[in-house]
C-alpha cells in the first residue's frame, strides 16, 4: 500500500478510507492501536489475510513474549466501510491516536496507517529532512 490521503472525521466518529486503499484491505479489516519508535501513537489497518498472519505467528510464541502484544488484539475493531466508503473508529481507537476532526491515512506496506493530521506533519516533516533520509536508507542498507 502506498499514498497518503487527508480525511475529516465526522461527528459519529467515521473515517472515509479511500478506494485504493480500500481495494487492498478488502471488505473487511482491522483497526489497532500502533506506535513508530518515537513512541508515537496512531492507528494501524490490516487486511483479513495479514490479521491472520499476525495472528498466527502471535500464536506461535510463547505467551510470556505475547503479553506486551494484548493491547493490539483487545483494542482492535473489525471494521466493513459503508456504502460510502466511511469506517466507524471506536471512540477509544480515537483517543489513543488524537484522533480528532482531521486525519491522514496513508499506505505503508502490507497495512494502512491512521494518524492526526498534526502528528503525520511533524512526523514527515522528520522523515523528509535529508540528514533523517539518508541516515535511514543507510541503516536499512539503501
């Protein structure tokens, strides 16, 4: 998944997720709560079939090295959009991620990403610096 879009949330807590994200997630998908290693909060969506390959190797550890990862699976929500489009976000997904009138969903891989439109502009304000863009590409071995 690739792209970024801005959405409003409405006042009934619902997300329109754009087609082409969409079209990759499915019918159905889930929403969970996530983190980026600044310890930033936001929402992650995952396809049907990568909630299940999430799940299976969840279920292959040990359960002293799945209890840090509890919060992801009693926090998510299996969500179908409408006929428009729109997801309903549970009020405590929102809160998690300061989720509030505006959002920004973007595509990162195998998942979507649901953040507060002011969270992903300093994030990617971060990310676009050249210095943050390079040292990244050379630690990942770009």
């Amino acid at each position: 998944m690739t792209g970024q879009y801005q959405h409003n949330i409405d006042a009934k807590g619902r997300l329109f997720i754009p087609a082409k994200l969409r079209e990759e997630l499915g019918g159905t998908f889930y929403v969970t709560v996530s983190t980026d290693a600044k310890h930033t909060a936001f929402l992650a969506a995952y396809s049907a079939e990568a909630w299940a390959r999430l799940t299976e190797k969840f279920e292959s550890l040990p359960s002293i090295q799945t209890r840090q990862m509890v919060a992801i699976f009693a926090n998510a929500a299996k969500c179908e959009p409408d006929a428009q489009g729109r997801i309903l976000l549970p009020r405590e997904l929102r809160d998690y991620a300061g989720l509030d009138k505006e959002a920004v969903v973007i595509g990162v891989s195998n998942r979507a990403e649901i953040w507060s439109a002011e969270k992903w502009a300093k994030e990617e304000s971060e990310a676009l610096n050249p210095e943050n863009l390079a040292a990244a590409m050379a630690e990942l071995g770009f």
